[in-house]
C-alpha cells in the first residue's frame, strides 16, 4: 500500500472543522479569526499534514478508525488549500479594514465550500479548475 | 435574531440543497444531447484500432481528487471486460478537446462508441456495476 499519499478523510475532518471556524468568523464578525484561518489554509497549502487539523485527525482521530483503503495525492488537497487561502485573506482583510460587506461576502463563500467539501464530499478544485483555465481563453497551457 | 445569523443559515441552507443536487446527479452516466449531433472524435485523441471496441475517454489532471477513483474504476473493467480501452487525457494539455468536447468539470468520463461518437458521459466517479452494464450496452449496439 502506498503510504506516502494522505487519507482522504484527513481533508474531510479539517473541512468539517473550517466550516465550523467560518460559521464562527459570520456570528462574532471577527477578522482576526478569518486571519488565524487563512494561517492554516497557508500551512494545508504547504502541506494539508501539518496544519493543526491535520494534527488533531492524525494524532486522536486516525487510530480510532480502519487504516484508509486508498491514499490520495496530496496535490488536490493543496490546491482547494490555496484557493481557501485567498478567500480567508480577502474575508480577514474585509473585516480588519471596516469593509464588513466585503468580509461577509467572502466568508460565505468559503464557508460554502468548506460545508461543501466537509459534508458532501465535492471537490471544488475539481469543479472550479477547468472553469477557470477554460475562461482564462488560450487553448495552450499556461502556468498554473 | 442577527441578520448575520439569518444569513449563515440561508447560507448553508442553500449549499445543502446544492450538496443533494450534486450527490443525485455524481457519477451518472446519461446520454448528452449534444454527442448526438457531434461529428465522431478526431483520431489523435483515441487509440490506435480504437474502432475495435469501446474506448474509456477520460479526462483528468493533477488537482482532481475523484480522477483517481475514476482511474480504478476503469482499470478494474478493462481488466475484466475484453474489447474496452480506457484512455487518460490531461485536460490542461488538451484544452482544446477540453472546448469543443464541452467539458467544464472533472473528471469527465466519456464512453466512446466502435464509431468514435460518444455515446455516454459523466462527471464524477460512476458506479462499477452501473458503468459495465452501460459499457456491454454500448458495445453491442
């Protein structure tokens, strides 16, 4: 079995989670929390084992379960990261600057895909990424 | 009650109606409109005597998760079903196919008939069993 790739509950379990931060970020409107947020999304996009949900599901969630029955690459993983990233930096900039529409706006939207992710299962990489290399127009390929 | 409040439940409201939307629909494979008109695929994109049975075109890239779900899918009914190929296209290489095929999500599985017409396609992970009784399908028509 190949054990250099991530359980794919791993990402599942750390999305549960950042719905439950960005549920948090909309009620109290703390822009300081979407900061802390987009902290982890920058560690997941490095890598999704180090941040502290990834800690949490490793060290107390993962020898409760079954060992996986597939590993994934961690290469998705990384990029819904990056893309979580941006939404938690513009949410945290929207509230830290006085521009709450702004912060509301974006925390909505990462909290739907986080929700998303977390409890049904979508990858929104998957659904986003030809989108936008489609939209982007040039048939060749360009640097990601 | 907060508007935000009122709002964080819209939110998830609406996301769980689109979550059960996407779960219904995830992995259907369903004849498209659009492979009826579309003249048969160019031969660069299917294998060479692609025309001796049914060709697996599924398109896929290194930031798709379920495109690996797929891709063992597909292994296990090439293995068991002779006459059926299954071909991976990096969509970011092929963009254009990407186009002109019609393709927005991944992965994107398309069932390629004897002829080179796609007579089946999906987005997601299909069914194993769903998956050959439409591949038997297909390759005896």
């Amino acid at each position: 079995m190949n054990t250099t790739g991530l359980d794919p509950r791993g990402p599942r379990f750390a999305a549960v989670l950042t719905t439950i931060v960005f549920v948090v970020v909309l009620l109290t409107g703390s822009g300081w929390l979407a900061l802390a947020q987009a902290v982890i999304f920058a560690i997941g996009a490095y890598d999704p084992r180090r941040t502290p949900y990834g800690l949490v599901y490793r060290h107390l969630v993962a020898p409760r379960l079954a060992p996986p029955a597939e590993r994934e690459d961690p290469a998705p993983v990384r990029f819904a990261q990056t893309v979580g990233l941006v939404f938690a930096v513009v949410a945290a900039a929207g509230y830290l600057s006085g521009a709450t529409v702004l912060g509301v706006i974006f925390a909505a939207f990462a909290l739907v895909a986080a929700f998303l992710n977390g409890f049904f299962g979508l990858c929104l990489g998957c659904e986003a990424y030809l989108l936008i290399r489609r939209l982007r127009g040039s048939g060749g390929p360009t640097a990601a | 009650m907060a508007a935000v409040t009122y709002l964080v439940l819209a939110v998830l409201a609406a996301a769980t109606v689109a979550g059960l939307l996407y779960r219904a629909r995830y992995g259907r494979l369903r004849v498209s409109a659009g492979d009826l008109q579309r003249p048969p695929l160019p031969t660069g994109l299917l294998p060479p005597g692609a025309a001796d049975g049914v060709v697996l075109l599924h398109f896929t890239s290194a930031t798709c998760a379920p495109c690996r779900q797929v891709k063992a899918v597909c292994a296990d009914l090439v293995q068991t079903l002779p006459g059926v190929r299954h071909v991976e296209v990096d969509a970011d290489a092929h963009l254009d196919a990407v186009k002109s095929l019609d393709i927005w999500r991944l992965p994107t599985l398309l069932i390629v008939d004897r002829g080179g017409r796609i007579a089946r396609r999906t987005v997601g992970v299909p069914d194993r069993s769903e998956l050959r009784r439409t591949v038997t399908e297909v390759m005896a028509a």
